[in-house]
C-alpha cells in the first residue's frame, strides 16, 4: 500500500500544463484533464506580439468540441479574448464531464506567443497564479503590514458618487421633468432633465429627498416622481419612487416662505442597469411655489 500523508495535512498536486507557440490561425493548444476542474490560460508580456481573438473549447472525446467561456478576475465572463501585445491571466469555464479543453484563435491578426493552459484539481492553477502575483506578505505578530489582501466588495470597488439635485425650482401645475444640476464624481452638467447611466455601469440610488416652498396663504401640495425606462425618460415613464408634500399655507412672506420636507431612504439602494435613463418630474397645486430635489447614490 501507498504511504499517504496523516489526516489533516494538505497534498498538493502539481499543475497540468500545456504550452504552444501561436503564430498563425491554424495555432492551438490542447489540455487533456483528469479530474481537475479547474483551468487557466495565460499569455506572457515580454514576447507576446500576438494580435488575435482567443475561444476557449471542452471536449469530452478530443474531436468534437464545445465553445465555453474565459472569466477575468473580477468575474466576468466572455465568450472570446481579444489580446494584443500585454500578459493575460484568464479561467476557463470547464463543462462538467470534460477531458480536454482546448483554445484557438478564431481570428489570427499577427504577430506570436506561447500561450499555456494549466490545471490542478479544485482550481488551484488559477488560485496559485493570482497569490503569486499578489504584493501581500505575512508579518511579525503585532507588526503594521505594507500590503493586504483585498476583501472589498465589487460593488464597492471603483464607485463614483452619483448626485442629481434641483434647487427652489418653479413649480408646475402639470407634470414636468425637473431642470436639475448632474454631479458624477465632481464633474457638474447644469440644466439637465435626464442622466443615462454609464453603459456597463450600475447606477445604486441611495436616497432621494424634496422640499416644496409656498408663497401664498392658501393650501398647497407637490408630488415628485423619480422615473427611468431603458429608452428616452419622460413624465410617462415607469416611477421609481414617489414623495409627496403637503403644504399648509403660510401668512409670511416670500422671503420666508413656508415649506415641508419629505426623504425616501433606500438601504439596500434601488439599482439603474447601464444604458438606462433616470428623470425627476414635478407637478406642484401652485405655480407660486418652489421644488428642490437631491437624489443621490453611486455608480459602479
């Protein structure tokens, strides 16, 4: 019988590889698995001169073949990779049931690169090459580290803070997209009705707050509707939210015009896909009073 290690110590198991030189569009590279489930290719950047677009396959028997998938670091899946000249460290989504897995340029441009699958069982090829290209270090106990790990939340990882906001705008007695002023991560757009949000972007509204401001002694109301749609934004467009004021009346002057105040908070955030338009609408009892808005969240 084998020696096997005692219970509880880990074995580790050396990494499958398959390597060849791509340099026209009948190049491949072929890995036979047995058990791993878990592959990935990389390209390096010192001699990668290779213009092309990658597809990665798996196959059962080694002749027929099925398009599957790379998936970045991040996560994201995609059916091809374009690669031009840098270092790309990519997974691959293994077909359960697969024998081999196989890449190829569907579309050869120029240059060449030795392109390399690897594998290890439970995924470890992948695992291992992004440690090993990690800055992290262990330290002394009660010892400041440098670096670390990263365990921020994608959706938290390259926010922009989104504000939208209306100030002591006229109201209207019908309903009107609010002139508002845009503010994404600093940079400000005046007098602007709507905000489609960044393609590939998520938009996660947070908050969004209105005050109504009267000038007369008689009873007033306003209504402010928060809309979006995947096309053009307008007053008919689906409602998000809705706050409604109510106002009294005042005896004071203009100057010191009366008002309500109303919030919607959203802790969990209400979230705009990429591509989508978003839109304030106001529609007031009284021209004579006035509309400020804040809606505000992140993009990412």
């Amino acid at each position: 019988m084998a020696n096997l290690p005692p219970p509880g110590v880990p074995v580790y198991v050396a990494d499958n590889l398959a390597s060849a030189s791509f340099t026209s569009g009948a190049s491949s590279v072929v890995l036979q698995i047995t058990g791993e489930d878990g592959v990935a290719m990389s390209l390096p950047s010192a001699s990668n001169t290779l213009s092309a677009v990658l597809t990665p396959y798996c196959s059962v028997d080694g002749t027929n073949y099925l398009a599957t998938q790379f998936i970045s670091a991040a996560g994201v899946l995609s059916a091809t990779l374009t690669v031009s000249s840098a270092a790309y460290l990519y997974g691959i989504v293994v077909v359960p049931g697969s024998r081999y897995v196989k890449v190829v340029p569907t579309t050869y441009t120029s240059g060449s690169a030795t392109v390399t699958l690897s594998a290890t069982i439970g995924g470890e090829a992948l695992q291992n090459s992004y440690i090993a290209n990690a800055s992290a270090s262990l330290v002394a106990k009660a010892t400041q580290g440098t670096t670390a790990v990263a365990v921020q939340d994608f959706k938290d990882s390259g926010r922009t803070y989104f504000a939208l906001v209306a100030d002591a705008v006229a109201g209207a007695t019908t309903e009107t997209l609010l002139s508002c002023t845009l503010n994404v991560g600093g940079a400000t757009t005046a007098s602007t009705t709507s905000y489609t949000v960044t393609a590939g972007k998520t938009l996660r509204i947070q908050a969004m707050n209105a005050t109504v401001k009267n000038s007369t002694t008689t009873a007033a109301y306003g209504r402010i509707r928060l809309r979006s749609t995947t096309g053009t934004v307008a007053t008919t467009s689906g409602i998000i939210a809705t706050i409604d004021v109510p106002i009294t009346g005042t005896t004071t002057s203009a100057t010191t015009a009366g008002g309500e105040y109303a919030q919607l908070v959203f802790p969990d955030g209400v979230e705009i896909p990429g591509g989508s338009q978003i839109a304030v609408t106001e529609i007031i009892s009284t021209t004579s009073s006035t509309v400020s808005v804040s809606v505000v969240g992140y993009q990412y």
